[in-house]
C-alpha cells in the first residue's frame, strides 16, 4: 500500500527526531561551556590587564596582511598590532 506525501514527510521527521536524539550535546553546550569567559567578564580582565579597546577602519589588503602575519605571531593579532604600533612610534620618536 503506498503512503501519501505527508505520511511520508511525518515519518521523515520522526526520523530526523530520533537520529537528534541519539546525538551527543556538543561541548560548547555542555561541560565546556562553564569555561568560557562572557563578554562582560572578558571586558573586566581586560581593563584589569590595561588594555583598551581602539578600532579603526583599515584597507581590506592591509587587514588581510595583518591577519597572515598573526597567524605565526605568538600573541595573535592584539599583541601583533601593539607590537608594530610601538615600533612605528618608537621610530617616529628617533627622528
């Protein structure tokens, strides 16, 4: 006997349902997540290291230089862009 197309699409769903079911909880939703820092809290262990934040708009070709340097930078993009930021004021201070 041949089912109708919304018999079909229920049992497709039912489907789906217990295949989800059967399905772990990522970490970022589980135990892992009681690790991760909110925006508010990052915010205050910011200010208590003395960082602020600066933007500014840059060139997209200059961003992307930027972000391909970061990559092989310790501290990432942050401590990339104060490092070169205070070597171009140090030399402007030299002249």
């Amino acid at each position: 006997m041949s089912m109708k197309k919304t018999d079909l699409v229920k049992h497709l769903a039912r489907k789906i349902d217990g295949q989800m079911k059967g399905v772990a909880v990522p970490g970022r939703f589980g135990q892992a997540a009681s690790g991760v820092v909110d925006k508010r809290e990052q915010r205050r262990l910011d200010a208590q290291a003395g960082l602020l934040p600066f933007a500014c708009k840059l060139p997209a070709d200059l961003v992307r230089q930027l972000h391909d340097r970061a990559v092989g930078h310790e501290g990432g993009l942050n401590a990339l862009i104060a490092h070169l930021l205070s070597q171009s004021i140090q030399g402007d201070a030299k002249k």
